[in-house]
C-alpha cells in the first residue's frame, strides 16, 4: 500500500509541487480525517481518491486552515454547474468521482486508459471553486450548482495550477505502483 510520504514524493518529483507545502497540506488533511492516521510504528496507507485529495489540496491556492473544507467543496463540484439531485444514480457524478475515476484508471487502466488520462490536462482554479478538464478538443468544467459554464466567474484574474495529463499519470503511478 502507498504512505502518505510516498504520495508526497510523488507529487513532488513528478507534478513539481512544493515539498513543504506538500507536508503541511497532507498535516492539515490527516487531522481533519481526510486522509487515514497511522498507528503506532505503521504509516498510513492511502488509496488513490486518498491521492486525488491530496493533489486538489496541494493545486488550491488557500490558506492551510482552509484546505479542507476547500477539498471537500471541490470534490462536490457538478458538471457544468448543473443541479443533478433529481437525476439517476448512475448520472450523479461529481469532480471527485470524476478524478478518483481518473486516477484509478492512471493506475490499473490498460495502456489505452493511461494513454486517454496522459493526454488530458487538469486545471484547478483557486479563483472561484472550478475545475477544468481538458481532453480530446473538448472541456469537460466542474463549478457549483448554479453557475454558468464557460463563463468568467468573477470580476478579477483567473489562477489556476494546470497539471499535465502525463505528469498526473507518472505521479499516481510512482505513488501505487512504485515506478
């Protein structure tokens, strides 16, 4: 199983995020219960929507108080903003199902899945709660239930971290399958 450090690594040497960042968010993350607490003289071991938490909290541009609430909103985020509460089961699908999903298939996918994945582009925008797939021509957006996608959320600069599809795929793949 993969540790908390080990994710971290990954992240660092793969997607270039800061190592301190990394182990603060991951700090911040674990004591609110996001991501498993070891026991004494075992690490923790984390599974790939473990990952993808850690990634949105590393990408989001907030203070480390906020990282987890901002995790979890972000992982509520709705395709294209649209209300799916009334929608089947199987329909209602979020950016956290989307990219546990993603990862899971960067990990265990045949070539053609990890190929699909390494081709993609991840966006996360710390301006306004959004998160940007690119893929195949097309953008797939996750924003909250009522906003408009493809549309400027806000009346300032837009930032956001943008992960490449490759980086994200070498980075899930260093952290579960120790390559």
């Amino acid at each position: 199983m993969t540790t908390t450090k080990q994710a971290i690594d990954a992240l660092v040497a793969h997607a270039g995020f800061d190592p301190p960042r990394c182990r603060a968010v991951a700090r911040k993350l674990t004591d609110a219960g996001i991501l498993p607490r070891g026991s004494a003289g075992k690490s923790p071991e984390l599974e790939v929507w473990h990952f993808v938490d850690l990634l949105l909290g590393v990408s989001v541009d907030v203070p480390l108080r906020a990282v987890p609430e901002t995790v979890s909103a972000y992982r509520k985020l709705a395709p294209g903003g649209a209300n799916l509460s009334g929608a089947p089961e199987h329909l209602r699908r979020s950016a956290g199902d989307f990219l546990d999903i993603t990862a899971e298939m960067a990990t265990n996918g045949t070539p053609d899945a990890q190929r699909d994945v390494s081709t993609s582009m991840l966006e996360v925008v710390s301006t306004w709660p959004e998160i940007a797939i690119r893929e195949a021509g097309a953008t797939l957006r996750f924003q909250p239930v009522g906003t408009l996608p493809d549309h400027w959320q806000e009346t300032k600069q837009r930032r956001a971290v943008t992960i490449n599809g490759s980086a994200f795929v070498r980075a899930v793949r260093a952290a579960f399958k120790g390559e």
